[in-house]
C-alpha cells in the first residue's frame, strides 16, 4: 500500500501553505496526486436578514451577494498560491488535473467545513493540515476536526506558517511512533506502513509502563513481519507532562515523524480536562501523523 491520493483543504492562502509544500514534497517522491480543496461557507448559512424598518426590505441578497464575491476573491487567491508554490517547488510543469502519478487538482464547494473535508478524506489516502492558531484562523481547526472525526483516513499535520518548519521534499525516514496499545495506535500504525517501511531508523515508544514488555515485544513482531526493524522503549514521565517526555524523545532521536492515535478519550473530555492529542497538535516540532 502506498499514498496514491493526498488530500490538501485550503481556506487561506497563507496559512496552508506549509502543507501545500509539504503535500508536494511527498507527492514527488511517492508519485501520487494531490487534491487541494477549498471548503467555502455557504453565505445564506451565517449571514443573518437585515430589514428596513420602514420599507421592510431585505438587504441580505446584498449582503451575500458581498460575501461570494469575497469567496471568489479568496478563490483566486488560492490558486494564485498553488502556482507560487509549485513554481518554488520547481515542479511549474506539474500537470493540473486529476490523473494518477504526481499530479495536482483544484475543487471546491459551498457548505460546512467540518463535514466537506470529512467526506472529501475518506476517499483520500492522506490528508494533510498545516497547524494554524485561532488567533489566526478557525478554518483550518474545522478542516482538521473533520479529517480527524469524519473521514476514517490518516491526516498529517504539520508545523504552521508561525514554527519556521521547513518542509522535507521528501518521505520522512526517521520516525517516532507512540505506541499505548490502543485502538487509535493500532490504526495510526497500520496507516503509517508506507513511511514505516522506508525508514531508516523506527521508534516505538510507550510511558509509565502503559504497554507491557511484551505487548511491546508484539509491536516489534508486527513491524518485523512487514519488514521494519524498529526499537522499543518505556519511557518514564516522571512528573512532566507525557507531550514534553515525547518531544524530548523526538529531539533525542532527530525524528522527522510523530506517528500516534488521536483522540483515545471522547473529544468532550479532551476539552474539558486537557488531552495528548491538543497538547500534540497545538505543540508537536515535526509532523504528526494520526489517526481517530
């Protein structure tokens, strides 16, 4: 199995483009295709009517009228990007249409960015999200939580436009996986083979004793049968937070590859009490791969 599909949501030119990089740097060497896709709100959706109160007409057609033209403004934009980034890649020749090998398609629709993106990655191999504070924008939190709940596929997130994070042109070739036996783990790992197999160094790290020696033992089994030699490790926490533990392990190791499950507990919890997964997305020095 390979990444043959690699699904990049858009909203601002900006802010995805360390994932465009990224997304193009990875289609190059697995020669697969690239789909960038613009989620665009549905203006009728959160616009609300405005009335004269002495005529009683509506100005909201105006209103939304504004707002499409805003949306094809920020349309164009986008694209404008996808040729930037393409000619900075030296890949300008890059064919635009979906076909298969490396290659790069433009879409996009009008309604909730949560569920287009959700649908659009399940028929996706990879789906690949550059971290963006609030601050600075909400679309790309949507575009993630959708990927991450919705579409059953992996997603990769990768450093934002603030981390300074240069994007590899190529696959990843030394990779941390955290490993705690958990469903999530289980489908994060399966989905990172095609990476796992051609790397050049694999850890599998687990804390405070959450794998036994010998799930780990089995972990190791797994990965050797599909041709990764991969080495184990029960880290002790001791007091830090666990996110801090694997960043240190990452740097330790100069890992170029986070590999972990999203989300073990519900989403509301994670909310409310703090979670890994945040912790990981808001923070993570190289690219996360996970899987819900």
């Amino acid at each position: 199995m390979s990444f043959k599909t690699i699904l990049v949501p858009v909203e601002r030119p900006k802010t995805a483009r360390p994932a465009l990089r990224h997304a193009i740097g990875l289609a190059r060497d697995l020669d697969a295709h690239i789909e960038v896709f613009q989620p665009e709100v549905d203006p009728a959706l959160v616009i609300p009517p405005v009335f004269d109160g002495l005529s009683g007409i509506a100005f909201a057609p105006d209103l939304i009228a504004q707002a499409q033209a805003a949306a094809a403004e920020t349309r164009a934009e986008i694209k404008a990007m996808i040729e930037a980034v393409l000619v900075e890649a030296g890949a300008a020749d890059l064919p635009r249409a979906r076909q298969p090998g490396f290659s790069l398609s433009f879409e996009s629709a009008i309604g909730a960015t949560e569920r287009l993106v959700g649908r659009r990655g399940r028929l996706a191999d990879l789906t690949v999200i550059a971290r963006t504070p609030l601050a600075v924008s909400r679309g790309e939190a949507d575009s993630l939580t959708g990927a991450l709940w919705s579409s059953t596929r992996p997603v990769l997130l990768v450093p934002g436009i603030e981390d300074g994070y240069v994007a590899a042109a190529r696959r990843p070739e030394r990779i941390v996986v955290a490993w705690n036996g958990s469903a999530e783990a289980a489908r994060a790992l399966a989905a990172a083979l095609p990476f796992l197999v051609q790397a050049t160094a694999v850890d599998v790290v687990t804390f405070d004793h959450a794998v036994d020696a010998g799930g780990l033992a089995r972990v190791r089994a797994y990965l050797a049968s599909h041709g990764v030699e991969a080495k184990t490790a029960d880290v002790a926490t001791e007091g830090y937070l666990l996110s801090k533990v694997l960043f240190d392990k990452v740097i330790e190791r100069d890992a170029d590859l986070i590999v972990m499950g999203a989300y073990t507990h519900s989403r509301v919890r994670e909310y409310l009490l703090g979670g890994l997964t945040q912790e990981i997305i808001d923070g993570a020095p190289v690219p996360v791969l996970f899987a819900h």
